[in-house]
C-alpha cells in the first residue's frame, strides 16, 4: 500500500488488487474527471493527485512498487480501481544509447 497526500493534507491510498488493479481512496467529495462515466481518460480530486491514462503510476505517487501503467478507471462509492498494466520497459537495455551518429557537429 502506498500514501499520497495532496496539497490540502488530505491522503489518498492506493492498494494493489491482484496484478492489474489498484484500489484508489480518499476523499472525492470534490473531484473532476475527464470523458465519459464508462471511459474515464483522467481522474482530478481538488488538491491532485492527477492521474491520467497512459501515466506510470509511481512517477505521481512516488512509490517504485507501483511501477505500473494506467489503462483505464472504475468509480466506486469510496474512490476508484485504476486499471493497470506492467511497464514492459526492461532496465538492463541501453541499446538506446548506441546511436552515435554526429548532430550538428557534436560529438
């Protein structure tokens, strides 16, 4: 389980659910989402966090054990599932760094 407290205090936690799903609570009382209520594209509590589809979920809640993708959202009475899969990047390949070819004259 990881907490995320926003700009207001107010904490938000998230709980894994199994591989492919996170539980989101917290206080939604006054909240904003984007799209349409059977396809959410972004979730936005007053005071954030701010999550949207597409996002790694740990670069917003600062915790590398969700190091998951956002693919979709579920609303709930108390908060929302986010609908997640693994990131596939794999950390042992630099093979982006073999481009060596000369921009602009730099080396």
């Amino acid at each position: 389980m990881a907490k995320h407290t926003n700009i207001h205090g107010e904490v938000y936690t998230f709980t894994k659910q199994g591989i492919d799903k996170v539980l989101m609570e917290g206080n939604f009382e006054s909240h904003r989402f984007g799209g349409e209520p059977d396809d959410i594209e972004y979730i936005n509590p007053s005071g954030g966090p701010f999550i949207k589809k597409g996002q790694m979920l740990s670069h917003i809640i600062h915790d590398t054990d969700f190091n998951v993708i956002v693919e979709s959202f579920e609303s709930l009475d108390n908060g929302y599932i986010i609908n997640i899969r693994e990131n596939e990047v794999d950390p042992d390949d630099f093979s982006h760094l073999e481009d060596r070819e000369i921009i602009g004259g730099i080396i």
